[in-house]
C-alpha cells in the first residue's frame, strides 16, 4: 500500500466532478436547458431512462459537500461551471442567480481551505446555441466561448486560481459526435472532424480571454483524456486502425494545444477546416496539463469513414464494472508519455473506478474495489515520478456518485456514496483511506 511518506509535501490532493452530473436544479433560478438536459429526457437514451434533473442536488447541499472535502484533507476541488446556468441561451443575457450560485460554491470551497479549479466546460452545451447551429459543429462557437471564459473569469477570477478550458474533448467528440450515445448523440465523420477543430479554436480562444481578464498569477490548462490505444491483433490493419484512434482520442486535442501542430493522421483528415493561423490560435503557453486517465483503450480495424472501432480489453485480464482494463502500468506509461511529450507540470484530474457498493447493516460502505484500484494506481503515480515525470497532484474522480451519462445512477465513482432518495452522503472506506494519504485522519 502507498503511505503519505511516498508524496511530497506540497502533493495536491483533489477531487473531481461536473455540473451535470451532481448539481441538479436543472430547471431552478434561471438555468436554461443544456444538451444533456435534452438528452437525458430522450427516451432510450439514459439506462432505467434516469435524468440530471436532481442528481446529488449539490445546489442546494454544496456546504455539506464542501465540508467533506475538508475533512478529507483535500486542498483542491475542480469543479465544471454550467454554461446555461449562468447564459441561459448560451449568449447574451446573463443569469446573475447562476452567477450567485458560483460565488457562493467558491466562497465556500475557500472558507474550508479547499483552492476552487474551474473547468468551464464539461458537456452540458447550452440547448440553444445547438438548436441555432451554434453549437460546437459551428465555427461561430469560437467568441461565445471566449465570451462565456470572460464572464467566467470577470466574476470568479479574483478568488479562482486553476482554470481548465473543456474537459476531455476527445471522449465527448467521440461518444458524442462518432458513437452517438452521449449528448448531441450524433454519428457523423464530417460533423466530428468540425466540431473537434471548433473544440481547439474555442479553447484557444478561451485562454487569450481568460489570460487577459485573470490576475498574471492565475494557472491555467487544459483537461485530455490520454489513454494508450492497443491495436487489438498484430496486423498492419489494426495497427493502423489503433493510430487512428490514437489520433482522434489523444493526439487531435492534446498535440495543437500543448504542442502548436496536428499530428499528420487528424491533420490529414481535418483537411480544409483548418484556415491559415488556426493552429497559432489554439496554441498558447499554458501552466499545467490536467491528464485524465482510467485504462488503456483497444483498437481494431473498420469498414467505416473513422477507420477504426473500439474492442474489448483481451479476455482474462482484470476489468471494472465499466467493463475497463485495470492496468496501472498503462496508467505509469502515461503519465511519463505525457511529462517527455507536453512538457507541462501534470495533475491527474481524473482517475478512479465504479462499483455498486452501499452501505451495510452498520451503515458504513466499504468499497474494497475502489481502495485496491487507487492504491495501485497511486503506487504507479509514484513510480512515474520516480521515473521523472512531472506528476504535481491527484484529484480523484469522483468527490460523490453522480450521474454516469448513459449508466445514469447504475455506476457509482464517488468516494462518497449518495442515496438519491434522501441525498444522504455516506464517505466511503476509500474516503477514510484517502484521507490517511492527505493527513487528515492522522495515520497513513
Ligand atoms: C469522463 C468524464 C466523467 C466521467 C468519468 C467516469 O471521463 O467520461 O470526465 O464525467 O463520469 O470519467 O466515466
């Protein structure tokens, strides 16, 4: 088992969640409808047709949830801010109860001596700039998110020290614009290649705005999923098809942003959509690299215009109840791939695993799954470091069991388990066993 004694001193010890997944009041103050809102009351789309409706209703309970970040020994809370919880169109007018509803969430996080990380977006696209071919397959997206950052920023910045532009763009291209099973719930080569240059102009765009309206002293960064891609046989087709994917998960978000270029693979295929200076666009000096990472993904060959399906791990190895590989050497390689290649400080702002565990007969949840899968992911972390990658903190995904896109509330990620019935949050073995790793319950 890892021990406190295996991290510096100044390790940042976090959390991570989204405004989709745990905020509920999704119809309260202003807020005005978001993809998912849309998504998830779209029947056949959400397992046991579950909604975000009410979710962890943290809206309402963020001083409980807070409180628990601090008796976790937490220093760092990333946070996603709901677009159309603060423009209810995505433009335009401003709803200043969701702007009051941040401030508070931020005063709070502060007031227990938790640092507040704003990711700006994590899914939840304002419904209506998607209705009026605004939304992220139009290059007109660029400036309302600039906008949306500033706003952002003008309001929160003098407080909010982390800032992360879009959280994992290449899975919400692809389980939103190839596969199809997460809000917009497109399937359409043409519509992920634009949306996927648009994703990095907005991000690109959103850093020139958030640099010139945030204190000089602000970090701020950007959030990929990177996860090796394993071509599921050794021939030349799956080799190729596993590139392909490499490409589209990884590389065509994380290469022009940290490294000012599209890898030749997406460059090739974006052809066209990329204008004279658009890579200078969405290239900027930026403070961290906020890397999630669950499992190595599998890759094989397709006869369809992406090149490439996704396959199962390999039988006999160790998977989740998401059905994902466990390999926490998968997850050293990567933390060292990214430290060589992006060259930015990292913070793991994502990694954790799903169960079904609930409180017993005592009322304790003990979630031996979880404890086991972080103490060998932790124990590779430092391994990486160890081996000289730039490794500079760990938020957990995920703070509270929310709501898993289309698992709904099936697959719990919280070191906190939530009844959804009574919003009642029970902390988890793994919370207390956490906390012995931060120093707030006195051993570890
Ligand atoms: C993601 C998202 C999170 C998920 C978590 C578990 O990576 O898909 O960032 O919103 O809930 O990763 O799937």
């Amino acid at each position: 088992m890892v021990t406190r004694k295996d991290f510096p001193s100044d390790f940042v010890w976090g959390s991570s969640t989204a405004s989709y997944q745990i905020e509920g009041a999704h119809d309260q103050d202003g807020r005005g409808l978001s993809i998912w809102d849309a998504f998830s009351h779209t029947p056949g789309k959400i397992l046991n047709g579950e909604t975000g409706d009410v979710t962890c209703d943290h809206y309402h309970r963020y001083r409980e949830d807070c409180a628990l970040m601090k008796q976790a020994g937490f220093t760092a809370y990333r946070f996603s801010t709901s677009w159309s919880r603060v423009m209810p169109e995505g433009r335009g007018a401003v709803n200043e109860a969701g702007l009051d509803f941040y401030d508070r969430l931020v005063d709070e996080l502060l007031a227990n001596g938790v640092a507040p990380w704003v990711c700006l977006y994590h899914w939840d696209l304002p419904l209506a700039l998607h209705e009026n071919g605004l939304g992220w397959t139009s290059r007109d997206i660029v400036p309302l998110f600039a906008d949306y950052a500033g706003l952002m920023a003008k309001r929160l910045g003098d407080r909010v020290t982390h800032w992360a532009t879009i959280n994992e763009p290449g899975v919400l291209a692809i389980m939103g614009y190839v596969f199809g099973i997460h809000a917009p719930g497109i399937s359409d080569y043409g519509a992920w290649l634009d949306m996927a240059h648009n994703l990095n102009l907005s991000h690109g765009a959103a850093v020139r705005r958030l640099r010139a309206d945030l204190p000089g002293t602000a970090k701020v960064g950007a959030v990929p999923n990177i996860q090796p891609v394993v071509p599921a046989s050794d021939t030349e087709a799956d080799r190729h098809a596993a590139a392909l994917l490499d490409a589209a998960w990884n590389r065509a978000f994380a290469d022009p942003v940290y490294l000012g270029a599209y890898d030749p693979l997406m460059r090739r295929q974006l052809g066209d959509r990329v204008r004279p200076g658009d890579e200078e666009a969405i290239h900027t000096k930026l403070d961290f690299f906020g890397l999630n990472h669950y499992s190595p993904n599998y890759a094989a060959a397709a006869d369809n215009d992406f090149g490439w399906r996704m396959t199962e791990p390999p039988p006999g190895v160790e998977t989740t109840l998401m059905g994902w590989h466990v390999s926490p050497d998968a997850f050293r390689d990567t933390l060292i791939h990214v430290s060589k290649t992006y060259g930015c400080p990292i913070y793991v702002t994502e990694n954790g695993v799903a169960d079904e565990a609930v409180p017993g007969p005592d009322g304790k949840v003990d979630d031996p799954i979880r404890v086991h899968f972080l103490d060998r992911y932790l124990g590779a972390l430092v391994e990486a470091r160890a081996a000289g990658a730039d490794v500079r903190g760990y938020l957990v995904w995920s703070m509270m069991d929310n709501f898993e896109w289309a698992m709904g509330y099936k697959t719990r990620f919280g070191i906190t388990h939530v009844d959804f019935k009574t919003q009642k949050r029970t902390p988890k073995a793994s919370y207390h066993w956490l906390a012995s790793l931060t120093g707030a319950n006195g051993t570890g």
